[in-house]
C-alpha cells in the first residue's frame, strides 16, 4: 500500500464547474498537508498549505484535512481552461525536515 | 514565494557521457536541497537530500556513484548523471526548502534524454 493514494485521473470539466480532487494517506503521524499544480514538463508550485486537520482557502482554490478519515481534498470554484495541468497532493511528518511524500498526481483537463 | 533556479532544462546526450544539472535558490539561502526524478505520469521520486557542506543522503536504492550530488554554497547545488545510458532519461527536478524550513519550493526541471 501507498503512504499516500490519489487518483490519477484524467478528469475533464467544463469550464466554471467546481472541481474536487481529493488522497488519502496510512500515516496518521503525517502532521503537514500540500497541494502541488505541475505543468507539463515543469517543475510543481505550491498552492496550498496546510497543517493539521480544517480548511484553508485563498482565492478560487480551497483545501480541506480530515485527520480523522486521513482525507485530504483540493477544491477548485469556477475552473478555469488555465487550471488545466497535474495537481499532487503531498504529505510530511512533523520535524521530518522537508522530505515529503506525494501521490501520484491528477490529471485535470478544463475545457471550453 | 521562494526561487529556485534550474538548468538546464533540456540535454540530450550520448550515451557514456556525464551531465550536470544546476540547482540555485535565487532570493535565499537553502542549507537543504532535493533531487527527484520523475517519470511520464507518475509522481516525483526523491532520489538524494543534498546539504551544504556536507555528504548528500541518498534514499534505497539509489546509486550514490552513478548520481554525484555536491551542495558546496548556500545558493547552489548539483547533480551529475555519470556515464549517463538511456535508462537515465527522465526528468529530474531540485528544490529548496524556504527560508522558514517549512515550505518546499521547486525548480523548472530537467528533460535529460540519452541516446
């Protein structure tokens, strides 16, 4: 089993459609929650941070821990064609330094 | 947010031959770099944690002679395919942690394809 499972899709929205995408993880002692957007042959970009279990939002783009379930979800309003692109989420231990743990990545595709 | 810096970001190379990849924080000092390699969808693999001054730690695995890492400044770090074959090509990306510790930042990554 993977530390940390996560779709990979493709999914394909229409534009302006609410987009979940969402991993779990078997760690329990995962304390700090990522959600990466990568496009196509480029390095990730931050775009969400978290700790601990609640939501955070900034902008179109909500993320959501659920420790208890040991579910994490990336919530994108009003999607856009430039949305389109790979989203990891990732993982880490508390003092574990930076060394993270990522899902295999979602494919998402937006279109007109 | 933070910087990082990669180059470069495509090489194609013969095979037997070395290849450099560069790795700079631009707007801040990074004791701990990352090198990943990532293959056509599937997510990114930490191969090594390179630390300023000292020996990179490499993960299980990874060959430490075929992947040479040296982090000699705060603002750079590299890693060198030695006598690159064409199992080598892949991308490979770097990162840097942000100057709190907490945040990981990447580069533009690699496209290093052997022939």
């Amino acid at each position: 089993q993977k530390e940390v499972e996560q779709d990979p899709g493709p999914l394909s929205v229409p534009e302006g459609a609410i987009v979940s995408l969402n991993c779990t993880y078997s760690n329990s002692a995962f304390q700090y929650f990522m959600w990466y957007r990568q496009y196509s042959r480029k390095g990730p970009e931050l775009l969400m941070y978290t700790y601990s279990s609640g939501n955070k939002e900034d902008g179109r783009f909500t993320a959501q821990v659920d420790k208890s379930s040991k579910y994490i979800s990336l919530f994108i309003r009003d999607s856009q064609p430039s949305d389109s692109a790979t989203y990891l989420c990732a993982t880490r231990l508390s003092g574990g330094g930076n060394k993270l743990t990522f899902g295999t990545g979602t494919q998402l595709k937006v279109e007109l | 947010g933070a910087v990082v810096s990669q180059h470069p970001s495509r090489v194609i190379c013969k095979s037997g031959t070395s290849v450099k990849i560069e790795c700079r924080s631009l707007d801040f000092q990074a004791t701990t770099m990352f090198w990943y390699r990532q293959f056509p969808k599937q997510s990114l693999m930490l191969m090594a944690t390179s630390n300023e001054g000292s020996k990179a730690t490499y993960e299980q695995g990874v060959e430490k002679d075929k992947f040479l890492i040296n982090h000699a400044s705060l603002t750079l770090s590299t890693l060198t395919v030695t006598s690159a074959h064409p199992e080598d090509s892949s991308f490979y990306i770097c990162s840097a942690s942000s100057p709190e510790g907490e945040k990981l930042f990447f580069g533009s990554g690699t496209q290093l394809s052997v022939l």
